[in-house]
C-alpha cells in the first residue's frame, strides 16, 4: 500500500496511525466507493483504497463517530481537532 499527500495528511490532523490503516484495508467491511474505489471500515475509521494502484487515497472517521467527537468537543468547550487529539491520544495510549 501507497499513501497519497492527501492521505497523509489527514492522517496527521486526525491522528489515524500505519497501524490503523492495516489493520483496517486487512480486517475491516469493504464496501464500493465512488470512482471504482474501495471502502474499508474498521472501530471508527474508513480507509479509501484505489484497488488498481493500491494507493490509500484519504483516511477519516465515520459519521457515528464524527458526531460523538462534535459532542465531546461541545462538552468539553474546545474545537473539533482538539478533541480528535485529545481521544485519539487517549485511545492509542491505553
């Protein structure tokens, strides 16, 4: 597997590891995505995969876990990406 800019990218801002991915493309439900690409979902995370390049195109959160990160940063009065660091970093760590 290849990461695009794009990918890595968000992977830094959400704080999505190598490890994540993996385990994601290799246990996670693939779906079809647009573009004849596909999507694998795995605890939270998906993982856009060009199955032609094998390049990772973006990595994100899925909706039910968005919405629970909107809330928690409501709750918690900061923004969006600081709550996504503070719980990512707390779920890695334990």
């Amino acid at each position: 597997m290849t990461l695009t800019n794009h990918a890595k990218l968000r992977m830094n801002q959400r704080i999505i590891t190598l490890q994540d991915i993996y385990n994601c493309v290799k246990c996670g439900t693939p779906t079809e995505a647009k573009n004849n690409l596909t999507c694998y979902t795995l605890n939270n995370i998906y993982v856009i995969l060009d199955p032609t390049t094998n390049n990772v195109v973006t990595v994100c959160f899925t909706k039910s876990y968005i919405k629970q990160l909107e809330k928690y940063a409501k709750q918690q009065n900061i923004g969006f990406y600081a709550a996504v660091r503070q719980l990512r970093r707390e779920s890695i760590v334990s």
